[in-house]
C-alpha cells in the first residue's frame, strides 16, 4: 500500500520520527514523555513492518517502559 509514492511502512517511521522530534521540543515534562511514547510505540509497530527490526524494537520498546513508569509510578 502506498500514499504519494511512499509506502505504509515508510508513513509510520517518519510518524513516529517527527513524533520524538516534536517531544523535545516540549517545556512540559510529562507532556513530553506522552508523546514520547507515542513515538517510541511508532518506533515499535516501524520495527516489526521491517520484518522485526530487533534494534528498534528493544530500545523504542525499553523507552515506553522507562516513560510510563515515571508517568504512572512516579506521579508528584
């Protein structure tokens, strides 16, 4: 499947590129680790449509983790 010449693979890896570039930019920290997640489960979903990418896998996946923990575990 393609949408302007790019395939859907492709779309989900510059989604979650441009999510985690967007991230950084934020002042707001817990806003930052949502949309860091949201990247990294991109990231993730990107790695298995490269027919299991493992190196983006493990490490988007090990991201999400470390974020939802300070987000759910760690709340002030």
């Amino acid at each position: 499947m393609e949408l302007l010449g790019v395939s859907l693979t492709e779309w989900v890896g510059y989604a979650a590129m441009a999510a985690l570039l967007i991230s950084f930019m934020m002042k707001d920290v817990r806003m930052l680790r949502i949309v860091n997640s949201i990247g990294c489960i991109l990231f993730v979903i990107y790695g298995f449509m490269l027919q299991t990418s493992w190196p983006i896998i493990i490490s988007n996946a090990a991201i999400v983790f470390i974020n939802l923990y300070y987000l759910v575990l760690k709340k002030k």
